[in-house]
C-alpha cells in the first residue's frame, strides 16, 4: 500500500538515514512506532483489511501527509492551505489545485490519496486495476 508520504515508506523499510534528523523521531517513537499500519474498508463491498502497512508512496506526491493538520505534531508538509483529510491529487483533480498537477508538475489524472497492492485490492472486493472509494483509518501513523 502507498501513501504519500515518502518518510513512512523509509521508516517502515527502516532506512532511518534517509529520514532528516530533525524530523526522525516522529516516524519512532511511542506510540507510533514502526510498521505504520492502516485499516481500509470498502463500504460497497462491505469488507475490510486490517493492519495496511506502508511500503510505498505515492501515487501522486511524496510530501503530503493529509491526514495530519499544518499545525500538528508531525505537520503535513505540502499543500498546508488544504483541509485536513483533503489529498492534494483530489483537489487537483477536482478543484484544479495547483493547476491540477502534483508537486512534481505532472498532471493529476485520478484524485487517489493511497494506493492499494494487488494483495490487498481483491481482499476489499475491487478487481485488477479497479478504483473505488474506501474509507482508511490513519490513527496508527505519526
């Protein structure tokens, strides 16, 4: 599963040097320590997964952690004017943010915040390369 925020990815894989000093022990400490985990549920489906964890970033940005606030503990870095929650590939998608791209000036082509592994995708019902809305609990991250 992805997410855009590329030090999740470092601090699951435990590539703690890449992961500036100032801001590594928000990725390791109690009670956000590593693997950072979602929950994902499918309402259409009715099914759910448990315990995501993080291995990729994307699929639009590296730097946007929307789900925490800009003046938060471990601050989203990107896109500070959105509202909490609000992807910057949704807005850019639907609103034109920033033009409609993503913060490496590539146009969004679909308003997806995370990405699911073809492992977790059939376990919420979606088929090969299905998109879907799902709701995702982001309270086990930093």
């Amino acid at each position: 599963m992805a997410l855009p925020d590329k030090y999740l990815k470092f601090a699951n894989r435990g590539w703690w040097n890449d992961i500036p000093a100032s801001i590594r022990p928000r990725y390791n400490t109690y009670p956000y320590l590593p693997p950072h985990v979602v929950n994902i549920f499918n309402e259409g489906t009715g099914k759910s997964v448990f315990g995501v964890p993080v291995r990729e970033v994307g699929p639009w940005n590296e730097d946007d952690k929307y789900w925490d606030a800009a003046n938060g503990y471990n601050p989203r870095r990107l896109f500070r004017d959105l509202p909490l929650g609000m992807p910057e590939a949704s807005a850019a998608y639907f609103r034109n943010y920033n033009g409609g791209k993503n913060q490496f000036g590539d146009k969004v082509l679909n308003p997806a915040g995370i990405d699911l592994t073809p492992y977790v995708a059939p376990q919420l019902g979606l088929g090969a390369n299905q998109n879907a809305w799902v709701y995702v609990n982001y309270s086990d991250l930093p």
